[in-house]
C-alpha cells in the first residue's frame, strides 16, 4: 500500500510538472510580439506626449503617416481607445512614476492585470539603460510583471548589451549603441544574435534618428542600422529623442520626413518578418565598399562575420549582402538579404544546389512572386537600406 501511495504520489508531481511546464510554454507564446514595432517615442521615465486627447489623436495621426505603428508612452484609457482606432499598439512605459515597476508596484500590478488580452498593448517598457549590478533587479522586474499580465511581452534595454545575458525570462532586449559614430555594430550585433538564440526571443533597437546630414544621405544610414540588424534577428526599432520628428505643431518636420522614408521600407515587410522564425545563422559576402560608401582597398568580409560556408544550400555569386537564414511556418528556408552599402542597390545572383522552387517578397505589393531559376541560379534585387526576403522550397 505504502508503496502504491508513493507511486500515486510521483505520478501526481510529475503531472503537475508537465502541466505546469506546458502552461509557462502557453504563456510565452501569447507573449510574442505580433507585429514588427516601428516605435514613436519622445524618451521614456516621464509622459511627455501630449495630455488633450484631441492633440493626442493629432500626433498619432501624424506618426502613424510616418508608418509608425507603436507609441512608447505613459497608459491612460483615453490614450488606449485613441490607439485602438487608428490600430496603433501602446508600449506601456512602466518608469512613468504614476505606475512604476519598482517604485509603485501596486499601481503597476492593477495596471497590467486591467490590460491582460488587450490587443492595442504592445508590450511593457520596464528598463532601457546600462544594466550594471542590477540585473537581479531587472529579473524580479520581467516576473511581476509576466505574473499580472501574462499575455504581453515584458522587455528590457541597456547600452550595448551590457549584462544582458544576467536578466532572466525576458520576452524581448534591446539596446542602444549609436554605432556610427562609437563603432562596434557587427560586435552587438553578434551579441544579440547568440542571445536571441539562446533564448529564443526577439530583439529591439533604439537608434540614432540623425546618423547623416537631415534631407540628404541622412535616411540612408538610419535605414542602414535597421536593415544590416534584420538578419540577425531584429523584431523592431525605436529612434532616441534628442528633439525633432514632429514639430510644434504636431506635424512631421525635416526629421521627420527622414524617418518616415526609413519607416516605409520596413513597414513594407514587417508582417512577413513576423512570420518567421528567429535566424539560425548570418553570413556575409565579401563587400569593397564599405558602409560610408569608400572604396576599400581589397575585397574583405566586414566586423569578422562569417562568410557563406561550402555546405550551405546556397551561394551568392554576385553582391555585396548580408545574409540572414531562418524558416518559415511551413518550413520553407527564407533567406533575409541587406546590403552592406546603404546608397547602393544591389543585384545579387544566388546559385541553390536543390532548389525546385524559389519567390521574392514584393514589398511594393505585399506578396510573393516566382523568383525565376536558370541553370541554379535567380536573380534578385536587394534595395538600398531595405531587407529582402527570399524563400525557397528544395527538392
């Protein structure tokens, strides 16, 4: 009998367990964002977006022109009915004192239970600077937070990736790095890219709106940072504040128009993106010029990223891309190509060792078109500061 009761016993806990696992797994899943973030903000820790509803509505008007489809900002039910009628999703900032994650965490817990399921949620904003010895902190953070809401996804941010990898359970990361005039891109993103894999989380970026001259070659390098991160897994950006976008009178200003010509490149590929799995390697091609546009003085592969290896399923034969490989739903290999020069489109042949069928995703369109294959090769396009998607079905 004793001994039947312990196996009774065992069976139960084991039940638990599985149950229990499965449903954290449950969880997570609902937490995955839905669409690729094209975040406004005017910096966080504070509401700094207008308080009248009516010059709020104005400024999502005026963002949402500018394919932004996410706002950064403090949660009011206002705010969220004006969101949900021009289907722009709230990135819940939870520094804004009034609902602070640490500093006012019964606020924030009623909070996030009254917005469980609520489709004009993005997610929760809970930390965007240097981690440092806080990742405890962040950690307790991430799991109210998931405890009162578990079905929008909990995001942290630091400064190149510092300590990252200590926060735990994390739905999304990001950071910032500002790496055109402080370097070090290809080194943060690979960084991001082995935590996304670690993980199997999405990751954000928060950029430099004005890497170049304003007018000019301006939404080329801020185009520039957003593709050449795709490959490696990006699921969204967000611009820094330092003034600028939209104007005094809610209106987009020079700025502004930059970005929104940025916006509308990946606005366009966004969804699809969404679709996919997260990338399981990033190659290069050798590149002569390099990202400023100078010709370099031998064909080299930039920032120490791997080149196509031997056994791949692919080759690139001509251009100069980074290439990014992940699968669809349907299994099918999808191949993400951005060009290592932002002012200079690119046409790239890709030669397949078993390919029966090959699409290009039409970005001007919003559909998959048949990518002709002679003698194992189809030729592609891949546009300035943009991510194209190839997709392939072997034999």
């Amino acid at each position: 009998m004793r001994v039947c009761c312990q196996w009774l016993i065992t069976v139960l806990f084991t039940a638990v367990i599985i149950v229990s696992a499965a449903s954290a797994q449950e969880n997570k899943e609902k937490r995955h964002p839905k669409r690729f973030a094209i975040i406004f903000n005017k910096g966080y820790a504070g509401d700094h977006l207008p308080k009248d509803p009516g010059e709020f509505e104005k400024l999502v008007k005026t963002v949402k022109d500018a394919h932004f489809n996410v706002i950064l900002c403090a949660y009011d039910e206002k705010r969220g009915a004006i969101c949900k009628k021009h289907d722009v999703q709230i990135f819940v900032d939870l520094l804004v004192g009034e609902h602070h994650v640490y500093k006012n965490t019964d606020a924030c817990k009623k909070l996030c239970e009254g917005l469980r399921n609520d489709p004009t949620i993005y997610g929760y904003h809970l930390w965007s600077d240097n981690i440092a010895g806080t990742a405890a902190g962040r950690t307790r953070d991430v799991k109210n937070v998931q405890d009162w809401d578990p079905t929008h996804p909990a995001y942290v941010g630091s400064y190149n990736l510092s300590k990252m990898s200590g926060v735990q359970g994390m739905d999304l990361f990001g950071y910032y790095d500002f790496h055109w005039t402080r370097g070090g891109h290809w080194k943060h993103l690979n960084t991001a890219f082995n935590l996304t894999k670690a993980r199997q989380v999405g990751f954000l970026r928060y950029d430099d709106a004005k890497p170049g001259a304003v007018g000019k070659g301006n939404p080329n390098r801020a185009g520039y940072t957003v593709a050449t991160s795709i490959p490696f897994g990006l699921k969204g950006y967000m611009y820094h504040y330092a003034g600028g976008v939209v104007d005094a009178h809610l209106q987009l200003d020079a700025l502004g128009k930059d970005v929104q010509k940025v916006n509308a490149k990946f606005a366009s590929v966004g969804a699809e993106l969404m679709k996919l799995g997260h990338p399981t390697a990033v190659y290069s091609t050798p590149i002569t010029t390099d990202a400023k546009n100078q010709k370099l003085p031998a064909a080299a592969i930039p920032g120490g990223l791997p080149a196509v290896p031997k056994d791949a399923a692919f080759e690139v034969k001509a251009g100069e891309v980074l290439i990014g490989v992940c699968q669809d739903g349907a299994k099918r290999d999808v191949l993400i190509l951005a060009c290592h020069n932002p002012y200079q489109s690119q046409e790239v042949t890709l030669q397949f060792k078993s390919a029966k069928k090959a699409e290009f995703y039409d970005r001007a369109k919003g559909v998959w078109k048949a990518l002709p294959i002679v003698d194992r090769q189809a030729r592609v396009v891949v546009e300035d500061y943009a991510a194209e998607l190839v997709r392939i079905e072997r034999e």
